[in-house]
C-alpha cells in the first residue's frame, strides 16, 4: 500500500467527502498500485507526473468515470461503483464538477447557454460575479467558435463552478491559459471550494500551482507518492 497521507493540521474535524482504497489499474501496462487517497472539506490536492503515468486515469476513476479494476472509491459515504448508473449520475450531476483541458462546450451555442444548461441540469442559477472575475461576462452572447481557446476555456470553468459541486476534477485545466489568466482562474477555484466546504483533486504539469495546494503527489512507477 503507498500513498501516505497527512493525518494531522487543518483537515482534522472537517468531513471526508472522499475516500479512495487500494486503487490498482492498468492498460497495457500498470498505471498504479493499491493507491490510498482521502479529500476532506477544504482540502485541495494535487498529482503531478509525466505524460502517461496514470494521472488522467486516476482521475477518472475518482470522478465516478470509470470503474477502477480493483478497489473501491466512497464519496460521502457510498461506495460509487456499487451504486446503480441512475444513483451514480445524481451524484456526479449534483455534488461533482469536472473541469477537463479541452473545454467540450457546445459549440452551437453561446457561452451563456452553455452555463445555463449545466445550472438547469443542477439547478443552480448563472454566476454573475463570477463570470465577470474570468474576465469573460462581456462574451456570454458570442458563440462558442468565436471564442479563443483561453476564452473556451475560462468559460468552461465558469461552467463547472456554476453548478456549486462539493468536489472538483480538475484535468490540466490551466493548459490553455496564460500565466496570469491561469492564476486568476485557480484563484476562483480555490475560493469556491471554501465556499462550500469542497475540495479538489488537481491534476497538472505546472508544478507552481500544484504547491498552492495542500498537498501533491507524484505518480511515478505505479506508485502515488506524497511529496514534501
């Protein structure tokens, strides 16, 4: 078993929303271990690694995406993968955001329909102030192919944040963002999480924002290892 965790500071007394034990996946090869993993509320954790070590996978396995080849992933309290897909998808529609590095926004639509699909399917309403912290509230009206792909993906962003979910899932999400964009967004990532009391797994290959959080990993040779 790898992945030891901090079990003292800030996180005591504060609920675990997630809980991963003994992870093991593979493709053609091992991607990682009987990885051990816990968020609790307001925590932000990040994995850091080379191109093709399992993170993405990870990733998804959390994020109730695919079912992991041995196991198991409780968020708040269910084991996800023994739930029924109509149990499994209220919780990704309700308590989950995935903020992924292509934007897969409608592209037929404008901005502003892409929020208000997510917070009707949520039932949340469209963030004003946030959408004018991206820098993105003058675009709301533009089509999405109008936009440049830094705009795509600030709205993205707005999107997923829209719909208040407790835990985020975020894959790259600053790839397409230059370096003061990028600490704008995660900014407004980070605030949202203590806001209600969430956390997020981060996924990234910028190590500068990976050490905003409360603690990274690096998966490397199967194996997810706490840094620092």
């Amino acid at each position: 078993m790898n992945s030891p965790e901090h079990s003292a500071g800030p996180s005591i007394g504060r609920a675990e929303l997630l809980r991963a034990r003994n992870l093991s996946h593979a493709f053609d090869y091992p991607l990682f271990n009987e990885v051990d993993l816990s968020l609790r509320e307001g925590e932000k954790v990040a994995v850091i690694g080379v191109s093709g070590s399992g993170k993405s996978t990870l990733l998804h396995i959390l994020a109730t995406l695919l079912k992991p080849q041995s196991g198991r992933v409780e968020i708040l309290g269910s084991d996800i993968y023994s739930l029924s897909d109509k149990e499994r998808l209220a919780i990704r529609r309700y308590e989950i955001g995935i903020i992924f590095q292509f934007h897969y926004l409608f592209k037929g639509m404008s901005g502003a329909e892409n929020i208000e699909i997510a917070t009707l399917l949520s039932e949340t309403e469209p963030d004003l102030e946030l959408l004018e912290r991206l820098g993105i509230a003058e675009l709301m009206d533009k089509r999405v192919t109008e936009l440049s792909g830094g705009q795509q993906q600030r709205v993205s962003i707005a999107r997923v944040l829209s719909k208040r979910p407790r835990l985020i899932f975020a894959d790259e999400p600053t790839g397409n963002l230059d370096d003061e964009t990028a600490h704008i967004a995660m900014d407004a990532v980070f605030d949202h999480i203590e806001r209600v009391k969430g956390a997020l797994f981060l996924v990234t290959h910028d190590e500068r924002i990976a050490k905003s959080c409360d603690r990274v990993y690096r998966l490397d040779h199967a194996r997810l290892e706490l840094l620092g």
